[in-house]
C-alpha cells in the first residue's frame, strides 16, 4: 500500500489537489507564471516518486523472462 501512496497518492496531490491554490497565485517565476512552473516540476518529481518506489520495493524483485513463459 505505501508503494501505490508513493508512486500515485503523492503525484496525484500535487497536481490535482494542489492545482486551485497554485492557480490563485500571481507569481511569477524567471518569467514564467508559477502555475506552469508547478506542473513542469510535476514531471521531474513524479519521476522521482516513481524511481523511489523502485529502489524501495521493485529493485529487487527477478525479471522474468518473457521467453520462459
């Protein structure tokens, strides 16, 4: 359950629950409104959410091999 809250809940509050508080902020940041800057930094740190829940659970799980199948 802590993966799926990692690798979803948290991107997903970010975005979408943060989304009417930074959109009601005139702010602009090396000249780019805020907003946009918000949901750009959302890739990058999504990414990251997804790359912790990989070190933390799924590294080191075995690859199967899709020919032995």
């Amino acid at each position: 359950m802590l993966r799926y809250l990692i690798g979803i809940g948290i991107p997903y509050v970010g975005v979408i629950g943060l989304l009417p508080w930074v959109a009601s902020m005139d702010i602009y940041v090396l000249g780019v409104p805020f907003i946009y800057m918000w949901i750009f930094a959302w890739f990058v740190l999504t990414s990251g959410c997804l790359l912790t829940c990989w070190l933390m659970f799924d590294r080191h799980v075995p690859d199967t091999d899709p020919r032995n199948c």
